[in-house]
C-alpha cells in the first residue's frame, strides 16, 4: 500500500482497498499510506487530508555537488589522459 500511493498508483492502491488492505498500518518510521500519496485525490482516497506535496527533493545529488577535481580545472591539469604514461602534461 505505501509503495503504490508513494508512486501516485491509484489503481494499485484501489484494488489493495476492495481486497481488505489497511489503509491505517503505518511504516517502522511511523508513515501513513496517505501521508506518502504526493496525488490530492489519493491522499483524501487513503483517509487524509489533500496537503501541498512538492515533488522535488530538497537535496542535491552528490555527482552535482562535488564534480570531479578534474573537470574543474583548478589542479593546473589538462582534462585529458591521452599521455598514459603516468605523467600528466
């Protein structure tokens, strides 16, 4: 139940109710079905109230944050190994 109104499944999350689902059973972490539903109607579907959802994460991905040294340039190196003989022009 909590995957599918996660991933906005409405279906999936329709079929789990009609077959005696608990729309109340909570996660380790203390997570509701609806409170995990980024979708207003399945939110209301799984007992909640619609809330203001964002979709993105507040975060940014590592490979953003912190590129490769080289690709910034500032080692003084070219970004190129075609020298593969251990020394780097």
């Amino acid at each position: 139940m909590h995957w599918a109104a996660h991933r906005n499944h409405k279906d999936i999350v329709q079929l789990l109710l009609r077959k005696g689902a608990d729309k109340w059973r909570v996660t380790h972490k203390g997570e509701a079905p609806y409170a995990l539903a980024k979708n207003k109607d399945l939110q209301v579907l799984l007992g909640g109230s619609p809330t203001e959802v964002t979709q993105d994460l507040p975060i940014t991905p590592n490979y953003l944050k912190y590129p490769t040294l080289l690709d910034r340039g500032d080692l003084g190196m070219k970004n190129n190994f075609s020298n593969l003989d251990g020394k780097f022009s």
